[in-house]
C-alpha cells in the first residue's frame, strides 16, 4: 500500500478551489489578482512533485524552499484579495494557505536536520 503524501494530496485539492476561486475574479473582472494568485498558487504544487522527485536531499529542500516562498506569496495575493473584496470568503483559502505554509516549513526544518 503506498503511503499518502500530506503536502502532495493538499497541493492537489487545494489548487482545485484557487481555479474556482480565480474563475470568479476573473468574472468580477480582478484580472491581475486573479492572474497573480494562480501563477503563485500552481507554482506551489509543482514544487512539491518537483521535490518528491528530487535527485538527491538537497534537490528535495531547495524544491521545497521554492514551494514554501511560494505559499508565503499566495497568502499575500490572498490577503489583498480579502481587503479588496471581502464579500468573497476567503477565511477557507486562508486557513488551507496557513496550513500549507506550515506543513512546509516542518518539512524543510526536517529535512535540514536529517540531512547529515
């Protein structure tokens, strides 16, 4: 049985609701947040695979460095997002971008220490 990948499973459902999510900016003609959030939100997910196909420990960090810079970029995007429209609900996407930023970050602080 394989083993379910946290990070790899949340990127993944995650980055179906941001889709949705910039499908209505986009119709609330918010081009530029919209374009903006999704070109950082899917850089996230690539990242992860990226990583999870590292060619060596290290490969595996910096992938994932890049993804935790990247979810550190959508919760900005996020934020404006919720200033500029707060009748959108973004409470949800915050909670999931906080969960991935985290999840991230103990995983770098892991692999950090485990890679002597």
């Amino acid at each position: 049985m394989t083993k379910k990948n946290i990070i790899k499973e949340k990127t993944f459902e995650f980055a179906i609701s941001i889709i949705k999510l910039t499908r209505k900016l986009k119709q609330n003609r918010d081009f530029v947040l919209a374009d903006q959030l999704l070109r950082s939100w899917t850089s996230i997910g690539a990242n992860i695979e990226e990583a999870i196909g590292g060619a060596s420990k290290k490969d595996f960090i910096s992938k994932v460095i890049i993804a935790h810079k990247e979810a550190r970029e959508t919760k900005y995007w996020l934020r404006l997002i919720e200033a500029d429209n707060p009748s959108l609900g973004i409470e949800n996407y915050m909670k999931e971008i906080n969960d991935i930023v985290n999840i991230t970050s103990k995983i770098i602080i892991t692999s950090r220490n485990n890679l002597n």
